[in-house]
C-alpha cells in the first residue's frame, strides 16, 4: 500500500506565474487601506461602453457554440487579420477561435512537440512559453535578451522544432523590423523549424511599424499567428483568442479544443461579433494615447536616469536596476513593502533579467507612474 | 534540412470526438433542408430567462478575474454542494472555478498523473476521458460495460495511479449506490489511489439518489469532485466548471490555470453570481420534467423490444443494436442518412460498446424521440 499520493513532479516544479504572487501580495496591502501605486497589471484599464445583451440571441449564447469557434466571428478575425496586417486567411479552415490566447498557445504547442523537442525563446519571455512548452514535456532553450535574431544558431541544436517570438514583445516593448523577421524566417526555414508568433500587442505600436510573421509564409508552412481580444483591445476578462495556421495544424488544434476547452463562452462570441467594430473605434485612440504616455514617460526616465531595454511597442517597461546589488525579487519585494510600488521582476522573464523589473503603465495617471519611478531611483541609488 | 514538420504523435492520433462528427453530418443534412430528429446532442434545451447584464460591474466583466475564479462564485458553489450533497469544502483554498469542467478534469489530471501512470476507466466513458489521460502521457485501463466496481481489482496493477468514475454515467444514466461508492473509495484507500469523480449529471437523477464520492473522503485525502453549470442546468455555452479537492490539489491545479487559462469568462462568473439561485428555480422543475420524460421513453423502448444499459439518471440511455450485423459506426451512419435520426455510436464510449448507441432525449418532442426509436428498432432487424 502506499503512503502518499505523489503528484505529478512536472506540475509541481512549475513556479506560480510571478506576475501573480505580486499582484496577490498588493491586494493584501489594499485590503490593509494602504495606496499602492500599481505598475505590475499586465492590462489597460481603456474607457469602454457595455453594449447592450438584449439583442443577443441568448438562447443560442446558452449553448455550446462551433469548436472552432462561431463562423461570423471567424470571418470577422479573418478580415481583420487581412486588412490590417495583410495576412490572409480562410475563415473556414485556417481560423479556430477558443477561450483566450494563453489556451490556444498552449495547444498550438501540443501539437507541433513532441517529447524532448527544443523550442527556442527570446528573452524577456513571457513566462507561459517556458511552462508550456515543459508541459508539453519539450525543453526550452531560452535567448539571453543581450542576443537577438543574429545569434539564434547557437541555440539550436538536431532537436530544434519551433521558435516563439513574441511581437511586439511583453515586457520590452521590442517590435521587431521586417529585416529580422525575414531573417528569423529564412532561418527557421532553411532548418525546418516552426514559428509560433505570439502578436496579442500588434496594435500597440508607435514609431515602429508592426509587422506579421505570416507575411512571409503565405502557404502557411510553418508560421503559426497567435492574438487574442486581451490586449490590444482592453478586454482580458472575455477570454477570446485565436489562432491562425494552416488547415493540418488547425485540425489538430481543433481535436485538442474538442478534448480541452470545447469553445469559448458563446454569449461572449455573439457580444463580439455584433460589437466589435464599435469597440475597436473606442479602443485605438485609446492605444494612440497610451503610446503617447509611453513616449511621455520614457522622456522622465532619461531625464532620472533610468536605463531600459529598447522597445517602442506595448504599454511595459523593462527597466535596468543596476548597479543596486539587490536581485529583481528582492528588489521588487522590498519597493513594494517600503514605497509601496507594485513592479514585476525581471526574473520571471528569465535568468538573463535578473537585473530588470517590469514596469506597466496600463493603469494609472502619469504622475503616480512618475512617482512610482522615483521610488525605483531612489531604491537602485540605496542599494548599490 | 527535415522536409516536413511532423506534428505531435499523440496529438495526431487522437480521435476527433466521435459525437461531433456525427453532429457535423447532421449540419450538412440540415443545410440541405432535411428535417433531422436529434437525439445525439449531449444538452437538454431548458427554457431559462434571459437575465439583465445592465446592473453587472461591466469594468470589472471586461478584466481578468482571480484565477482560482471569483470568490463570491466560490463560496456559492461551495455552499450549494453542502446544502445539496452534504460535502463541506474550503472556497478559499478547496473550490477552484475555470473555463468549463472539460478544462478543470483534463488540469486535475495532469496534476495527478505522471507519465506511464494508469487510470482504470468505467465504460461506457465520456470520450474525452481517455484522450485527457493520454494528453497526460498515462495509460487508460478501460473497464468493459459488463464489470462493475466489485471486478476493479482484475484492472489495477503497480501503476495504476486514478480511478475515474463518472457518477451519474454519461450515457448509460447509471446512478451508483452509496454500497457501490463506499466499496470504491474503501478500495482506493487500501491501493492509495487517487478518485477523480465527474458529477457533472448530479441533478438528473429520479428513482435512485445521487451521493457524491466526496462524502466518505471528509479530509479530501484522493477524491477529486469536478462539476459544471452545463448540463445540471442546461447552460453550456457559458463555460463554467469547477472542482472541489484538497489545498494541496487545488494549488497545482491554480498553477496550471494560470499558465493554460487564466480565469473563466469574468462577466459570465458575475451573471452566475447575480442570478444562480433564480436559474436554479428555473431548471430544477424542468429536469424532474425530463426525467419523466426518460421513464415514458423507457416504457416506449420496453414495448418495441429495445434493450438497453441500466440506469435511471441523465438524459441519455445506451441502447442495445444487438443482433444486427452493423458494427455502432455503421449503424448510426446508416440510421442518419436513411432515415435523418442522429445518435451517436457506441465505439466512442469504449470497445465494449460496440453493439450499443447513445440516445439524448434532452432536444426533441417525445413524439419525434419515438418515431426516432422506431427507426432504430425496425432498422436493428433489417440489419440482422
């Protein structure tokens, strides 16, 4: 008989997203009446109206919706995907829409690994790649951020099958030219490799253009695009993403939906589909502003002398804490308890940034921002 | 240079869920207008009101929620499986709310599982069961619809890991005696085995009441209890599962929530918040009605000589095609495009279901379920 009942040591071995164990340690401090600046959301707080349920046929919305997600809102991911980015799609065959992003990067991965493949991420990850692909019981070969699309050959090896990039990225704001993705494509072509391209902030974007990955690819061979509702319109809490790929890998992908997730919540497709033109007019001005902000905000940086990784996208900082000795944990940990400022530390965005905090500024005024900012100064300066 | 980019082995040989593509077919006989009599959807069309989104906290709806779900949600779940089922559970620590229960069992069991674990399976078994054990690199050890929890012992070996049961049984509409569940949880304990119990059908049952698994496991020790909002009250399409297990549970499974999920739909979890209780008054009626509706039925099937698995619960009844030659694929098939009735065949519920269809009584009129049975009964004889 045994004793204990072990439970899976893949499972066990995963860290609890960072991002959270902060977040959970600011509510403490909020629940204790204290004012947190928080600059550690990895969300926008957009100003966006409630459309109206009534006219939603509910009874439809009550019930299990297509698993690959309702047709209209396919066509209408498709069109986007094309008039946008000019990257086109067949809604029928190459679109599968589930319960956000996070999942169908997940089962993207299921599908093209299998056992001890390596998947090449760029630092600053986001920290859902590397546990992902280790649930899929692959192996993450992580880029240091000091190393770019140049420098990938030195991370693969006979057991490469697939690179995630993330553009633009979350947490450095990097937006990747159309050289280096050509480069990364030709690369990833000439050795056989997939590239899953994670775009939840393809609208957030400023003085450099976006620009897909399926460009290049337009037979869909290898390139797998990712985005979601998430970021680039302010609306987390819908759970919405997709994938668009070719028609083997969305077969599959769909097999694995059928067995994991069934489909998104289909009253929140229907409210999509009739809404999402209207929103999507509130939510880019809004994006124009906080890219503004970020401008704004990276100009006080300069002027205190706060060093970042360079980046123009998204509504996150990666901000330098050397020459303070402390680790980005310690670091974040002890900002919040003194100064009462939430950041996220580097670490979690891997090792090479463990002298880095994410900074968001998704969610609060420009002068608490700043002030937040000063703090970090202030703290780098103490603990050098 | 690989030439081709193969894809996951595991992935590509799974089974698309057998129900789904018979629903497909029945799509494109709809399409092409033909009146089709279906009695292979796996929900029941309740009639519930549409209640107002107007007085939700939309801000909070269009942002991400906890990721164990929304506390007050929690505590209702909790409170009404005490109430209901006399099982008492920590919503803080013990109650965890996602994307569906789907999602919650295939989390549950990578937590649980390691690879080449075995998990010994009841059939007829939900699909999705299998496929989930084998997405967890473990071994299904599936037991045939002929042995009972008394011939376990005959399935388990050093490896086995997790019993399944699925209680009600979906699709036999089998409801286990509390003699049958002690005897289970008793052998679990003595093996240390951990019990995944699928109470998803818990309210369906008439004659014979429903104990939940988690009565003879006070401290939570093995049993994990998963249950959703779709069938017990006709809402699938709003996506949201839950599983009651102990902390230590629960806190593997919220890191795999953060990393594949997230968090359900949060404007759906504060519709369910608002209005659970007055959808509950709305469905409770209307599943004593359709459980009258499966002893008419059942009568029906006794007069025309249609034999079937035991069991009063669920919508579902698992009806015998013996002795006609067709294998259940065959004749499903044959039965929807001669004679439009959908079902759906036996072989996805395992290999000893073969002879057997799956018959959901939860979407048509008793006339046109019957005139669907007739088809059934007259085509087992043409066939034999």
């Amino acid at each position: 008989m045994r004793k204990t009942l072990p439970l899976s040591q893949l499972v066990e071995a995963i860290a609890e997203a960072s991002s959270i164990r902060y977040n959970n340690l600011v509510y403490e401090l909020q629940r204790k009446k204290k004012d947190v600046i928080v600059l550690s959301l990895g969300e926008s707080f957009f100003d966006i109206p409630f459309y109206s349920f009534t006219d939603l046929d509910y009874v439809r919305g009550y019930h299990y919706s297509h698993s690959r997600g309702i047709f209209e809102l396919r066509e209408k991911i498709s069109r986007f995907y094309e008039k946008q980015y000019g990257v086109s799609s067949d809604p029928n065959t190459e679109v599968l829409v589930t319960a956000g992003s996070k999942a169908v990067i997940y089962m993207a991965l299921r599908t093209i690994l299998c056992p001890d493949d390596e998947v090449i991420i760029f630092e600053p990850a986001w920290v859902s790649y590397t546990e992902q692909v280790r649930l899929s019981y692959a192996v993450p070969m992580m880029v240091p951020h000091y190393e770019g699309v140049a420098d990938i050959n030195k991370y693969v090896t006979e057991r490469t099958k697939a690179v995630i990039i993330n553009n633009p990225n979350n947490p450095s704001g990097k937006v990747y030219s159309k050289k280096e993705l050509k480069q990364l494509y030709d690369f990833a072509k000439r050795r056989g490799l997939y590239i899953l391209s994670d775009e939840a902030y393809s609208d957030f974007v400023d003085e450099e253009p976006f620009h897909s990955m399926a460009i290049f690819d337009k037979k869909k061979e290898r390139v797998i695009v990712v985005n979601s509702l998430s970021k680039n319109m302010g609306m987390s809490g819908l759970r919405i993403g997709y994938v668009i790929a070719n028609e083997k890998i969305i077969n599959a992908i769909l097999k694995l939906n059928q067995h994991i997730i069934t489909c998104p919540a289909t009253l929140v497709e229907l409210y999509v589909i009739k809404y999402l033109d209207a929103i999507l007019k509130k939510t880019f001005p809004q994006i124009k502003k906080l890219l503004s902000l970020r401008k704004e905000i990276g100009r006080y940086m300069d002027s205190i002398g706060l060093e970042r990784l360079p980046g123009t996208g998204t509504f996150y900082f990666t901000v330098s804490i050397v020459p303070s000795k402390l680790s980005s944990e310690e670091f974040a940990t002890r900002l919040l308890k003194e100064d009462h400022v939430a950041t996220v530390p580097g670490l979690g965005y891997g090792k090479s940034l463990d002298s880095f905090l994410r900074v968001g500024i998704g969610t609060e005024s420009p002068e608490r921002i700043k002030k937040g900012l000063d703090a970090i100064r202030t703290l780098i300066t103490k603990t050098s």
